[in-house]
C-alpha cells in the first residue's frame, strides 16, 4: 500500500510526552506528519471510549503515552492508568480489535529522541497493517430502517 | 434444605428479620425469587440445580429495601455478590442475615460477613466449565475471526439492557447510557453501537463481576455477553491477582495499583 | 366483507412465495437460528420453520421498526435545513407466519398511531405496505392466554390472508381482506376450490384463564391496590417485556449530529425503564418498579381500552416467556381479575 497514510490519533499527558514531544521539535528531529496529538492533564484521564470512538472516526492507529512509573505529575494518575490499560487491551484483544494498532509508551519531557522513536516506527508498522478497514465498515453500518 | 428452613422459621418467628429472599416454585417447571414474610410461607422455599438466579439483586431493590431488615438464601454466587456490594458500600453487616447454602442444600451459618468470608475462601471460586471452555476456543481464534463472532453475535442485540438490569454490579441510578452528554453509547442499536455498549459495560465490571452469569441468562435473544465479563474475571486474576467478592472490605481493582504492576504490553 | 375460503397446497405455497420474490416483494417469516425462533428475511419457504408457538421477539418491527430515521437535517449559519423521509415509496412487505395474536396486534398499534387525529404516517405507510399471511395455531404453551383477551388460536382478526395446516400438509386459506383479495386473485391458478373441513379440528385448545370483564369494569378503581406492590417485586425493570411485546409502542426521539449535519431517530423505549419518567428537574413520578408494572398494566387494560377502544394485550405471552425473574403475565391478570372483583 504504497500511497496510504495512516492516520494516528496519540493521547499523551501534558507534563511528560506532551514537553517531550515539544522537545523534539526543538531539537529540529523529524517525525511522520501522520500524528495527531492530544493533550490530556494525565494518562490517568484518558477514556478507553476514546479509543474505541478513534477506531470508529477514521483512526488507523492509537498512541498512548505518559509519565513513566513514578513520575508522574498527580502523583498515581499513571498507575491507574497502567492498570485500566491492561484490562483493556486483553478485553479489546478478546473481542477481536487489533491491538497492534494501539501502542502505550511512557515517554518522559526529557526524552524527545524516544518519541520520534515511537511515532515513526508505530507509522510504519500501522503502514504495513493497512487501513483498519473491519472497524470502520463496522461503524458505517446503520440500523437497516425498515427491516426486522 | 431442612436446615435452612428451620433458621428461616426462627428468623421470621422472633422477628429477627422482617423478609426472606429466597427461591421458589415458579410457572412451568422453573423457579422464580419468593419474598416470604410469615413463618408458614417458610415452606415454600427450595433449592436445587434450578436455582441460579441471582437474589442479591433484590437487597438493593427500592421496595424490598424498605421492607425492613432482610433475610436472604444465599448461595455460592449470592454470597460472593453480598461481600462485594458490602465492599463497595451499598449494604451494611447489621442490615442483611444471611442463611447460607451449600450445594447440597445444607444450612451454612453465616453470624456476619467474616463467617461468609471464610466460607468463600474455601470454595473453589474458578468459572464454569462450560464457559470457560469457550474462552478458551475463543482465545485460541484469530483476531479475525473472534471480530466475526462477537460482531456477528452483538449485531443481534436489540439494546433492551436486560443484561445490565439484571447484574446486581449495575446499581448505577444514572448509568452512562443514560448520559448524552457526551453521548457514548448511541441510543439505537447498530452494529458498533452495540459492541460499544457491550465492551463498556465489560470494562465498567472490571474486578466487579462475581461471574454469577445473570446478564447471559436475562438475554432474551442468547447473546453471550457474560463471556465478555468472565474474560475480565479472567484477566484480573491472571494480571493483578484479585478475585471479587472474597472480602467484605476490598480495593476496587481499577481504582487501586500496585508499584510493581505488571506492564508487559507497555514497550 | 365475506370471507372467502379456498385450499393452498404445501406446493403452491412454496410457489407463491417464489412468486412474490420474483416481483421485489420483501417476505419475513419466522426462521430458526441459535436456538431462537423470529422474523428473518427468507428467499424460499424452504428457509422458514414451523417449530413455534411465537417468535422470540414480535412482528411489530415491519410497521414499527427499532430504530428508525424520522428527517435528516442540515444546520447553516442562516438556517436549518430539514430533509424528510420519503414514506410513500416503502418496498413491498408479506409477513407470513404471524399468529393470529400478532394479526390482531397491529389493530391495537394502529389504534395508538392514528389516535386522536394523529397520523403516524411512518407506521400507517409501513402497514399500508405490509400484507399479513397468518398462521392458526395448533398447539399454545401454558404461557398463551389469548382465548382470555377476545383472541383465539384461529382468529381471523388482522391477518390479509390465515392459513390453517389442514392434513397431507396442505391449507385451508381464508381471504379475509381486500388486500387478501387481490392477492389471491393476481394468484387464482395457486388457491383451488376450498377443501371440506372443520377448521376447529385443527386448532390448538386454549381455555379462558380469566374474566376479561372483571379487570376491564374494576381496573380503573384500583389505582391505590397494595396488589402491585406485592405482583412487582421479583421484577428486575430490565424492559424485555415491552421490547417483544406486539402491541408496545413507546419509543425515545434523540436528534444525532455530526457537525452541521445528523438525523433524528426515534427507537423502542420501555415504561419498565427507572428513567423513563424522570423529569429535567430530577423529579420522577415513577420512581419505583410498583408503580411502573401498575402503569404497564393499566395502560394495556384502562387507558388503552378508554381512549383507542381497545385491549392493549393479546395474550401471546411473549414477555412472559422472555422475563428472567418470571413475572407471568397471565398469571397476574388471574390474581388481578379475582382482587379487583372484591
């Protein structure tokens, strides 16, 4: 699929992932276009419906990224985080989501090379994945209106 | 169950307890929840292989509530319900009288939630057989082809929330469905609408399911949602080893951590 | 009108239905799958089974779907544009295999959306398209009760057409309205000469369980009963019962948009439902399941029978069957029959 262009949606915390995506900007390091970011006070904050609602809108691929264990700004936001995001990838998993195409990462303030990292290696294995087709025909399908 | 009739009796006689929640004979040879509030209505109580529905539900029910303080039969599934509403503060130990019963109908005593507690820990509290033995063909598909069942399987729902009013975990006055602020879970029932709705309710039962099977049972149309609930029993066990409804007094799985979580999926 | 009857061998049958395809017709009947019979759409007579008393859920959705698109709409910084649905070119509905219970529920459906002055035109245009060829009933479960609400296993009422399995797996076909009429007619080499039959011979016994008129002249007067306490408190509100009932007809209306352009849906909704009732001010006149299982029954046997003239239940058993905490309506019709006569 020589002219796809995924598209990824990346949840990431303000105080970590956010400054250190900031960070390779600053650093002039190059990463793929394909990321859209959003920026959340914290992982703890992030919805897994806002994973599930990505897939169904058009997203290809999902990022998530925040402090790592320990560091983070409020303290345990990760931690619940961390937990909430294991009982959602093995749920997801189980229902047949792609799980592959969501990638959680701790990415701190200081580390802006580890974000280009994770970005553009996620871009290409989400390339190779193809668009996620299952999901989003799935999500075009209306309640056939006049049939039982 | 002469046991458990006898303390029944005692129970309504010195006015101990003003209900007992327990099975009875229902239409056409099944068997529907009896309220029974004399000790000559103590009769009618069974209990065999039919008894499955889940009587905790009714301990959180308006009406029954304020019948005053409650009896209830409880086995296996109704105990381990008891215990983990008791965690997560809807009942209190002094408000409910527990008349225990072991699979062979024998009185378990249960002189408050510690005696419940131990009665638990020594049952084995593994899911059924029959249903695990599905996850387990499930887990052995491909991707692809779990996708095709459960979305052929929920395609089929008809968003009539039967699972969610009969799981006695779902005693939310205002549930997420009922929010259109954000609007989650669309109102109609199509095919992602009805994945959405089945998935967010599994992740809401995270660490809370008690595996009593109710939502399958109460499906009108044989979809199979409590396999997506037992596969969180499933997961909270193997990752953050909890099994709910054990304590009485419990930290709710996902609002709670370890330091030394695991995160393997994490690279 | 005179109803006319006439034989339709198992043969014809299978033809009509091939028939009826060739000319764009879309035809449901009940179809197993999963263990659960219901509605499905079938290409030849082939597809439909004959092992049920009624399907799961009722025949309602051809007239009155789940889900359902009433306009889309446009917004622009000026004004709302709105596109109605177009409800006079609908395809060509056969319903074949409703029981005479679901015949006779349209009657009641029809009741409540032409009520008043109020025309439903979706639900009247959906009818007007639909064509009911019924099927009696030789056996019943102790669930029916329809011989208890003006019903019965052969009831003519509501179908176009009702079929009655006679021997050798023919049927007896009686044409019972216009529609049935033209239908037969367009089709006059498939119906032959109609056979020499008792037709009662081959329907199943339902014996009155209840006197309807007990409830009907007493049920107004019985608002502050302690009964309806006392019949709701195994049920779990989970609203099953409304969902396969033939003649429930509340539904929720909810406007979706995607920016400027979405569509308002209106969709099946229960009065079983804790939130049905509640109002913008928080306040809930039925805050309670006592008050909302009184609420479903007065309004099928007061409300229904004082405003439209007619019962609102046909005794199917649907949610009977369907309810997990076994609520039996009949059941509760008897107590009640006998508690409001005091």
């Amino acid at each position: 699929m020589a002219d796809f262009e995924p598209k990824i949606v990346a949840f990431v915390c303000n105080w970590c992932t956010y400054a250190g995506a900031d960070l390779t900007g600053t650093s002039r390091i190059k990463y793929a276009p394909n990321v859209r970011i959003i920026r959340f006070p914290c992982t703890g904050r992030i919805d897994f419906m806002l994973v599930m609602k990505s897939f169904a809108n058009g997203a290809d691929g999902i990022i998530v990224s925040g402090c790592h264990p320990n560091d983070c700004h409020y303290t345990s936001g990760n931690f619940h985080a961390r937990r909430r995001w294991m009982a959602f990838n093995e749920l997801a998993g189980f229902v047949g989501i792609d799980v592959n195409r969501i990638r959680f990462s701790w990415v701190s303030a200081a580390e802006g090379a580890k974000w280009a990292e994770v970005v553009n290696t996620f871009t290409e294995e989400v390339r190779n994945l193809g668009p996620y087709n299952n999901y989003i025909d799935l999500a075009k399908v209306e309640h056939k209106d006049a049939i039982i | 169950m002469d046991s458990v009739k006898k303390k029944a009796k005692e129970l309504l006689e010195n006015q101990s307890v003003n209900l007992i929640i327990g099975y009875g004979e229902g239409s056409d040879k099944s068997v529907r929840t009896i309220f029974i509030s004399t000790a000559d209505e103590v009769d009618q109580l069974i209990y065999d292989e039919r008894c499955v529905q889940n009587l905790a539900f009714y301990l959180m029910k308006h009406e029954v509530k304020h019948m005053g303080k409650l009896g209830i039969i409880a086995p296996l599934p109704v105990m381990r319900t008891i215990l983990q509403i008791a965690s997560e503060c809807q009942i209190k130990e002094e408000n409910v009288v527990v008349l225990g019963v072991n699979p062979k109908g024998e009185l378990v005593e249960c002189n408050g939630f510690k005696d419940i507690e131990s009665y638990v820990a020594a049952c084995d509290l593994d899911l059924p057989a029959k249903e695990k033995e599905i996850i387990a063909k499930l887990d052995a598909m491909t991707v692809q082809e779990r996708w095709t069942f459960w979305t052929n399987e929920l395609s089929r729902c008809i968003k009539c929330y039967a699972c969610r009013a009969a799981c006695p975990m779902c005693y939310c006055t205002r549930c997420q469905v009922e929010c259109n602020n954000p609007q989650w879970i669309t109102v109609e029932a199509t095919p992602m609408g009805n994945l959405e709705w089945h998935f967010m309710r599994a992740m809401h039962l995270t660490g809370r399911c008690v595996n009593c099977g109710e939502c399958g049972r109460a499906c009108p149309l044989n979809i199979p949602v409590n396999l997506l609930t037992y596969k969180t029993v499933m997961t909270v066990k193997e990752q953050f080893d909890v099994v709910s409804g054990t304590l009485a007094n419990m930290d709710s799985v996902l609002s709670s951590y370890k330091i030394d979580d695991k995160e393997n999926f994490i690279r | 009108m005179n109803i006319e009857n006439k034989l339709l061998k198992q043969s014809s049958l299978e033809k009509l239905i091939l028939k009826l395809k060739e000319e764009g017709k879309q035809v449901f009947a009940p179809v197993k799958k999963n263990d659960i019979v219901d509605f499905s759409e079938i290409a030849s007579l082939q597809e439909m089974t004959e092992d049920y008393i009624v399907t799961v859920q009722s025949a309602k959705a051809v007239a009155f779907p789940k889900v359902e698109t009433l306009f889309d709409f446009q917004i622009s910084k000026s004004n709302v544009a709105i596109t109605e649905k177009d409800t006079q070119s609908l395809p060509e509905v056969v319903l074949l295999g409703a029981r005479p219970c679901d015949a006779a529920a349209f009657e009641a459906l029809n009741a409540i959306f032409t009520w008043d002055n109020l025309n439903d035109h979706f639900f009247v245009q959906k009818l007007k398209k639909t064509t009911i060829i019924g099927f009696s009933c030789s056996k019943a479960d102790d669930k029916c009760f329809c011989t208890s609400v003006n019903g019965n296993p052969g009831s003519t009422r509501g179908s176009d057409i009702l079929l009655t399995k006679i021997d050798n797996g023919n049927y007896l076909a009686e044409i019972i309205t216009e529609k049935g009429q033209d239908l037969a007619a367009k089709y006059a080499d498939l119906f032959e000469a109609a056979p020499e039959v008792d037709k009662n011979k081959y329907l199943a016994d339902v014996p009155v369980q209840f006197e309807l008129k007990a409830i009907l002249d007493n049920i107004s007067g019985a608002f502050d009963h302690p009964l309806w306490v006392k019949q709701s408190l195994r049920c779990i509100s989970c609203g099953a019962c409304a969902y396969v009932c033939p003649t429930c007809a509340c539904f929720d209306i909810q406007d979706i948009n995607n920016g400027s352009e979405g569509h308002r849906k209106r969709s099946w909704d229960s009065c079983g439902f804790g939130l049905f009732t509640i109002h913008t001010s928080g306040h809930n006149p039925r805050e309670v399941q006592s008050q909302r299982w009184r609420q479903r029954v007065m309004h099928k046997f007061a409300y229904m029978p004082e405003r439209q003239q007619v019962v609102g239940c046909v005794g199917c058993g649907r949610c009977s069957r369907s309810c997990p905490a076994d609520m039996n309506l009949k059941e509760h019709l008897i107590n009640l029959a006998k508690e409001v006569a005091k």
